[in-house]
C-alpha cells in the first residue's frame, strides 16, 4: 500500500509501481521486476522514473 507524499517507481517496461527506495535496492542486485522478471535495462537499472 501507498501513501500519500511517499515517492513511488514505476518500471517502465513493465508499469509495475513499487516504493522507489525499495525497487532501487532490489534493481541494484537482481535487474529485473520483482512480480513479473522483466528485465530492466542498465541505464534505466539507475534512472528508474519517479513519482
């Protein structure tokens, strides 16, 4: 769940929402969408967009 104010990251290959500090740690090892695996490119991997 989301609250109002908290900054969110929306994967763009997949439009998955995560919160950003939590999908950054996990681009950081993994590179891929928690729910569905798709692959995040390595320059989206440090530019993932913003809420």
């Amino acid at each position: 769940d989301y609250s109002k104010g908290e900054r969110l990251a929306v994967l763009p290959q997949c439009c998955h929402v995560y919160h950003a500090r939590c999908v950054t740690r996990w681009l950081r090892s993994r590179g891929d969408c928690p729910i569905c695996r798709s692959l995040v490119k390595d320059e989206l991997r440090r530019s993932t967009r913003l809420c």
